[in-house]
C-alpha cells in the first residue's frame, strides 16, 4: 500500500495512494482540515497554483514532466465514472 506521495513511481503506485486516501477519508479517527468536495477540490487548485513555491520551500524542484492532462481527465473522470 502506497502512502505517501514521494513513492508514488507508477500508476498502480497512484491507484494504491488515492485508495489509502478514500481510506483515511473514512476512517472515523481520521479527519481532513478539507472534509467536503468543494473545500477538497479549493484547496487541490490552491496548491497546483502554488506548487512551485511548495517544492521550492521542501528543497525540492517541481517537475516538468508531468502528465497534466492525465490528471485532469482522472479528476473530470470521476465526476461520472461508476
């Protein structure tokens, strides 16, 4: 089970890490400062608008390569896909 986003290498590595986080949505003892879809979805667009200074304060470089559009269609995806 993928828990953290830094080992998320593949996309089978992305399906684990968002099923932990649905677990952890769940779980009663957990709770998200963010814990309804548009205060989830607000603060998604607020940090990929801050991404850079995020990365650039954990030491880190944000990268280039990343596929945007596959993240985009996931997330349009799942306002439909049963």
């Amino acid at each position: 089970m993928t828990t953290s986003p830094d080992h998320v290498d593949s996309r089978e590595d992305l399906v684990s890490f968002v099923r932990s986080l649905h677990r952890s949505y769940v779980d009663p003892g957990e709770s998200w400062d963010n814990a309804d879809l548009a205060g989830f979805l607000e603060a998604l667009a607020a940090w990929i608008d801050d991404a850079d200074g995020w990365h650039q304060s954990a030491g880190l470089e944000l990268p280039t390569n990343g596929d945007w559009r596959f993240f985009a269609r996931a997330l349009r995806a799942a306002t439909m896909y049963e």
